[in-house]
C-alpha cells in the first residue's frame, strides 16, 4: 500500500552558478569616450556608434582605419581626437573603453574612469574590464549576446554563426511591430494573462511567416482573437515523454511557456522544467510505485482550485497523459468543476523505448496487432481481468507498463495460458534517458534475467515475435544482454 504524501512546491531547474550576467546598455544619445588605438579599436568605435552613442576617440598616433571610422558609422556619431586622452575627457561619459597597446596605460585609464563611476573595458584585458564584449547576433531590435567568458571565444563565434541561422532576417520586423504596438496593447488589455496571450499569439505568428513585415491587419487580427479568447484559468495535461527532452512536442513547448503553475510527477525529467517560464511556479505532485504517493484526488482538487484562481495550470505527466496516467480522472474532476481542459499528447514510454533500441512494435510477419497493458492495479498487484488469452497470442506485441512487481507472475501466468516459452521479451529501464538499460530475453527467462541484473528507474516490458526481428538471439548471456543503449 503506498504511503501518502502531500503536493510540494518545488524550486525551478533552470537556474545554474552564471560566469557573467549578461545585460544589455542602452547608449542611444549618450557619449563614449574611447582612447587608444590598438587592432581592437576601429571595430569598437562602429559598435558603439551602431548602438546610438556619441563617441569620443582619443588617440595620439591614429591609424588609416580608425581614421575612416567617423565615415563608416550606421548610427550615432563618431568625433577622433588626435592627441592623448586626459582625465577630463572622461567627465561625463556612460561608459569607457581602453584600447592601448601597453598595460600601464591601460590600468591608468581604467582607473580614471572608475574614479568618475564610469562603466569601463579594457579591450583584450579582462582583467581590467567591469563589462565584456561577447558574440552578438543582430536583428534588431531583438539581439542576442553569447558570451564564454574568454574561455573560447572561437567557440563563441561558432555559436553566433548558428544562431544566426536559425534567426530569419525579417524578426527585425516582428519585433518592430512589437515595440510599436506595445502602448496600445497596454492600453487595451488590461490583465497580464491577456497581453501575455496578444504577445504569444504574436511570436506564433512571426515563427510562421517571418520573411514578411507585419501590418496593421496583423494587430486587427491579433488583438480580436486575443479580446475573444475564454477569461480564467485553465488546466492543459501536457506528455513529457519518456524521459528525453527532444521527445517534446511543439505544443508541449508552448504549453509550459505560458504555465503559471506546473504540477509534474516523480518520472518527469528534471530538464524539461527549464523549458518553463522562470516565474512559473512547480510543484511535485508525483506517485511513485510502492512508495509515498500523493492522493489522486488532492491532486484533482489542487488542480481545480489554482485554475478557479485564473491560473494556467500544466498538469505535466511522463510519456502521454491519455495511456495509463490517469488522464480520464483528471480530465472529469476539470469538468464536474466546470474548469476548462484540454490535452497535449507526448510520446508514450513504448514509443520511445522501441525507437531508442530499434525495434518495431509491428511487422506485418510478424505482429499485426499490438496492446498496451497495465502491469498492476489499485492495490499493486497483478490484475485479475487480464485478457490471458490475447496475452498468450505470440503474433500480438505486448507492451507492458510498471511491470517490475509482477513482472514474473505475468509471464509464467501467460506462459501457462498459451504463450511459447521461447517468445521474445525485453525490459527496457529508463527508456530514452542518458542511463537507459535494456535486458532482453524469452518469455521463460527474462525474470530471472531482470531479478540478477538489479536494475533501477522506470521499466517496460516487450513480448513479442516482433521485437526477435531487431534484437539479439534470446541466448545471448546476461552479462552481454545487459546493455546500455
């Protein structure tokens, strides 16, 4: 009998220890002052410039290239003053940069500057440097900056050059409208659910049609559906599949991206909470096999209070909700509650487990058929209305769910009904996770296989003719039949 526990707030994942906090400096209209004239310098100057500053070059011995900088600029303003900067010319500015070749001078500089509270670089010397220039990919005004901290800056570049890749040019756009309209959307909606819902329905759109610029139409459009969307809360029971994060959907994906609260079970993968909002509130509300489980129905009543609150409740389940996770309860206490709920399906344990090893769960010479079975029932144990007969059917595959308990009592009872001894079978541990096992076997052995192996974490068991068409021979030993996928 397992022993009850209550539901717990958790603390988000996706935070780790950061190298650097990356901010962003607004410098449209401010001044600058850079002095030096080192290979870093010309390349600085525009930057500054391209961001809206006022910038002052100090440099005794200008070169040809950060002589034509003033020419070059896209934005802002560039003033080079051919003599050595002096403490004054730092009155006044937001921000500084060192580009000198020697040390001392740059230590000198640095010094003046953060004598008058001025934010300072010092250009190839982070040592000296309050901020740091990282990778920049420029849609503006989205921008986006990679940093690795001086560890690898090539690496950085690498990552920049992806990024900009999958970042279409015409996001410039989107985000443009977005900055236009965001007074009136203001405005108009007044509770942050709903702007939250105009700025989601947006970015949907700019995701599907990014090489257009939007238009007025757009805002129309965006601003009925948004007025017209159901008020209140809500509960969305989302599949995060097997335990691999790549295995989520797009929806399951939007769907934590708008949770105000998650409530997620023991078998949910940790990393998939860090695709959630960072001010979204987690909660475990999980049951584990045998052991401390919340009660399904302080879960239903949690579930239905946070959303009568107006809250956007995810009720996050491992592998797909509607396949032995207890979605039917759930889906009934939202609606005797008058509560609206939908469902985002997830890739099932028996999906993923099959793909991850290779092995279809039909073949048309093999398996036309193929049932999902529970491997015990409210008490723990072994169900008394299986169908034993289509159990024992060799050229059906069944795929059994939280079998570990009655694993061996399943099998010698199918075996007694009907099944070939020789069928065969395979548990696979932790599918589609880092630590996956698979221990393969017949329907005669592969108890004893899975009792001497010890193995941990979630299981399925496989028994079928199908599964003998992509894994090896039923004989192959328990030391080599353990094997991590």
């Amino acid at each position: 009998m397992n022993l009850p526990r209550q539901p717990r707030e958790t603390r988000g994942h996706g935070l780790e220890p950061l190298a650097v906090l990356p901010v962003f400096l607004d410098l449209k209209g401010k001044r600058v002052v850079l002095a030096g004239n080192n290979a870093g310098a010309p390349w600085k100057v525009k930057l500054l410039a391209a961001a809206g500053a006022h910038v002052d070059v100090y440099a005794a011995e200008a070169g040809e290239e950060l002589r034509a900088v003033p020419g070059a600029t896209v934005a802002g303003q560039a003033v080079l003053h051919e003599r050595a900067w002096t403490a004054t010319d730092l009155d006044g500015a937001a921000f500084a940069i060192g580009a000198m070749e020697d040390e001392d001078d740059c230590v000198a500089f640095v010094a003046a500057a953060r004598a008058r509270g001025v934010i300072v670089n010092a250009v190839d010397r982070p040592h000296l440097c309050d901020v740091k220039f990282g990778a920049i990919v420029n849609r503006s005004p989205l921008v986006v900056g990679i940093s690795t901290e001086g560890a690898a800056p090539v690496f950085g570049q690498t990552v920049r050059a992806r990024i900009e890749a999958m970042l279409p040019q015409g996001f410039k756009a989107w985000v443009g409208a977005a900055r236009d309209w965001r007074e009136t959307v203001t405005a108009r909606l007044h509770g942050f659910a709903e702007r939250r819902g105009f700025w989601e329905r947006l970015t949907d759109r700019a995701f599907a049609e990014p090489d257009r610029a939007p238009t007025e139409t757009d805002f129309a459009e965006l601003m009925a559906e948004t007025e017209a969307a159901p008020k209140g809360g809500a509960v969305t029971l989302v599949g995060a599949g097997p335990g691999d994060v790549e295995l989520l959907t797009l929806k399951a994906l939007r769907a934590l991206r708008n949770a105000d609260v998650i409530l997620y079970d023991d078998l949910v993968a940790p990393e998939i909470l860090d695709y959630a909002r960072r001010e979204a509130r987690t909660m475990l509300v999980g049951k584990s096999g045998y052991g401390p489980s919340c009660r399904q129905d302080d879960i239903n009543a949690l579930m239905v209070q946070l959303a009568k609150s107006g809250k956007q409740v995810v009720r996050l389940k491992s592998g797909d909700p509607l396949v032995f996770g207890r979605a039917g309860e759930e889906i009934e206490a939202c609606r005797l509650a008058g509560v609206p709920v939908r469902v985002v399906p997830g890739v099932t344990a028996a999906q993923g487990a099959a793909a991850s090893i290779g092995v279809s769960l039909t073949h048309r010479d093999a398996a036309r058929r193929l049932q999902y079975v529970t491997g015990h029932d409210r008490r723990g144990a072994l169900p008394d209305d299986l169908n034993w007969g289509a159990l024992a059917d060799g050229s059906v595959t069944t795929v059994v769910y939280m079998p570990k308990k009655t694993l061996r009592g399943l099998l010698d009872r199918a075996v007694a009904e009907g099944l070939a001894p020789t069928t065969p079978a395979l548990v696979v541990f932790n599918a589609t996770r880092p630590n996956q096992t698979v221990l393969r076997g017949t329907a005669a052995d592969l108890a004893e296989r899975v009792d001497a192996s010890g193995g941990q974490g979630p299981a399925i068991l496989m028994v079928g003719e199908a599964l003998a068409l992509g894994v090896a021979a039923a004989e192959t030993p328990v030391s080599e039949a353990a094997l991590a996928v």
